[in-house]
DNA sequence: AAATATTTTTAGACTAATCTAAAAATATTT
DNA sequence: AAATATTTTTAGATTAGTCTAAAAATATTT
C-alpha cells in the first residue's frame, strides 16, 4: 500500500500509545503526540480506517489492524536502523539522529531497509538501546526495569532511554551517563521522589523524571 | 532558507537543463523535465522569483540566481554522495538507485552530507561517473568526449552516462557496459548513424540514441 | 504585415493536510 | 439524574501543489 508520511506518522503514533506506552489512543493523546490538533486527527483516523489500517469507532480510542501494526513496525525497523547508521557509522551524536532519522525513515524502497540491515551487521538494539524489529517484525527482548522502579541495592546496566526529546539526550550527555553503564540503586529520597544511584562509580542524584525515562538491564 | 522537497525538484530541473544541458529555461522545457503541466510550472517559478532563487520575467526562460545555484549545486552534491553510498556500501546496482537516491538528497540536516562525504572517503565521482560537487560547491572536472562524437580509431574509457532512465541502464547492463571499460571507435554507419567500437574487446553496434548518452573519458 | 501556430500565463477548481470555532457526544461531578 | 466539564466530531476556511481550459503573448509561416 502507497502511504503519504503522514499517514505513516500516524500509525506510528498510535503503535506507541498503544504498544509501547499501553495507553489508549483516544483523538487527543494522538494529537498530543504529534503536536497537531484534535480535529486533524480524526480526520486522518476516518481516512485509515478506510484503508483498514485501523479499527474504528466514533468516541472509541483506535486500534491498529494487523495490516496497521505491520507497517508501523516496518516504520520502527526503518527509523531504528537509520538511527544505528547515523550513530555507529557517521559519527552523530546519539541525542542528534532522532529528527534525521524521522526523515530517512519513510524513504521508499522495497529492498533499502534489509540492506542496511545487512550493511550494520543485523544489529538488535539501536543506540538509544531500543530494540529493532527484525525483517518478519520480531521484536528482540531483554530484562528490563525503569529505573525509577528499582530496588534498594539492586544492580544492572542502562540499556535503552523511554523518551527521545533532545533537552533529555543531552542532559544525560551532561552527566556523563550512556548506553552501557554500570548502575547501582542506592535509595529514594521520599522528599521529592529523586533517587540515589551509583552510575560509573560517581553517585549522583536524579529527579523523578529523570528516572522515570531510563532503562536498566538487570544483571 | 527553508524549501520544500517541491521548490528544490525545481531547482534542481533548472540547473540542470541550463548548466546541464546547455539549453534554456523555458515552461515547458521545465514541465517536461518534472512530468508537470507548464501553469504549474509558471505558478512555481513565480514563487522561487519571490526567494530570490530565480530570475524572472514573463514569457522569458528563467535564470537560478547566485542563490539558486548554491541550492541546486548542494542538492546536486547529496544525490550524488547518496548514490555513491548505495552502489559502494549497500550493494545496490547503479541502474536502481537514482529514484532512491531523489529521496534521500531533500533530507535535512546541517551536517549530514558533510559526514556522510567523509564517511565514503571524499569521493570525486559517482557511480554514474557524474562529478560530485564539492562541500565549496567546485565540480572536478575531466576530459570528456560523447561516444558519439568520437573520432574513428579515437581510444578512451567510459567514464559517466547522460541519461539516468532506467531502461537505459538496464540496456547497458545487458551489453555488459561498465563505467571504467576501455573504447576503440570504428565507423559511424551512414545508413543509420549507429557506430561500431570494441569495448571490452569485443566488437558491437551501437544505435546513435544509445550512443549519444555514453559519455567517454579521452586517454 | 497578416494569418497561423506555439508558448506562456491566468482563472478557477481539486486534493491532502491542516486549522479554528461551533456542535454533539461522552464522562464526571454534584 | 441534572448540571457541568471534557472529549470528539463536524463545518467551513486555508495552504501548497497540482490540473484543465481559456486568454494573452510571442514566434513562425505565408
């Protein structure tokens, strides 16, 4: 099926509300995602559920079909893939390739993806540490916990970020903190909900939010 | 300035059938470039007169401005590096990536064809053998002579082609013509105007068309 | 230089995606 | 369950790019 990007964008909106946030995707929080207006949504939504992308029911939240959840992984796959490019091969600074990466992805042609793919070594996870659907929309998985909901003492490594907003990127670029370290939870400060935690050998304290969108490996 | 993918397909039509191809501007000559219609043409054309990318009066073939040509040179330089990128990393075949590579040139990014320049080692030519600009916007240039217009018993390689159509390249393909392959012209055949050469060491007829978009670097 | 042909421009309409503002439906509070 | 608040949908407008058909300008032929 031929999709303009902004069809494409919205299936991948709602896959994330859905699939990844486990909320409902109710006209608003779509608009909300995509920074555009209640009434641009439905819209959009009668026109994919004309194209059976999606399940549809006026003032019901959408659902994704399985024609829907197909071409928004592909898009994942896409996006994902051009993220590790960017980063592995020229060189980007990991906070710097999300809105590049939202450009490359919906560059059409049947056989691009599976050869970059391919190019990369068939990598599983992307820098953000997020994992890449495989080209049958196999999602690879690992032990993970939010790093706000670790226990006392608990250890792992981080392994993926839950939000892509640069300020975010870089201010975990600021406190020296990457895929790949070493964590160790100390405790929570019940004061403000801010946490305690050993990240490279430095203890350090972060905020609520700032936990709340962090991924830990558990070892 | 911010352009759209459109503005900049113009553009890059205007450079080409200028600069390019040595003819002028005109509507229509425009239109059939872009497989457009002439009033949209004239719509378009009046909005780039408006940025300052074009020179424009009615009913006169249009002129890129100082402007316009850096756009043009700098869209130039992304398709060609992008196809570059597919036929040396991605293994693609060069007749197939020319449509790919017309999305990926209006990718936005400050730094991107930069990175990606150096990430493929500065290349001077592309796959195509077409000079790719530089980051100052310079094309290198080399001693070229269309097969066509060669001298009996004129030696040189293939160097670039004048024509991106995709059955064009295929038909290269099926008389296993290369960029790099060595050529002796023969004769022109008065009947027909198609000319005999041994590429490659062996012997074969060229029709004129064919022969007309094969470009020869002079040894 | 008048007649004809070609090219270019204008006028008005269409599509995709968006928006604002109002109306309708659903959800929550009292 | 009535009143209020929130959410969603509709109606109508807007913008970028396109198109057809007609009008205007330029170019060519006789």
């Amino acid at each position: 099926m031929n999709l303009s990007s902004t069809e494409q964008d919205y299936l991948k909106a709602i896959f994330a509300i859905t699939t990844i946030e486990s909320r409902s995707a109710n006209t608003n929080a779509i608009a909300e995602h995509l920074k555009t207006k209640a009434s641009s949504v439905t819209d959009m939504i009668k026109k994919l559920a004309v194209k059976k992308l999606v399940k549809y029911e006026k003032y019901k939240p959408v659902h994704l079909s399985a024609a829907g959840i197909k071409t928004a992984t592909s898009l994942i796959r896409s996006h994902r893939l051009w993220e590790t490019f960017l980063v592995d091969r020229l060189k980007y600074d990991w906070s710097q390739v999300h809105t590049i990466a939202e450009q490359l992805e919906h560059v059409k042609d049947s056989e691009l993806i599976d050869k970059l793919d391919d190019y990369l070594g068939n990598p599983s996870f992307d820098p953000h540490g997020d994992p890449i659907p495989t080209r049958n929309g196999a999602f690879p998985v690992r032990e993970e916990i939010t790093l706000i909901n670790m226990k006392e003492g608990q250890c792992g490594t981080i392994a993926s970020v839950l939000q892509d907003d640069e300020s975010f990127l870089e201010a975990l670029n600021d406190l020296d903190i990457c895929i790949g370290n070493d964590v160790e939870f100390l405790k929570q400060i019940s004061f403000d909900q801010s946490i305690k935690v050993i990240i490279n050998n430095e203890t350090i304290i972060l905020s609520e939010t700032m936990a709340s969108n962090i991924s830990v490996q558990k070892i």
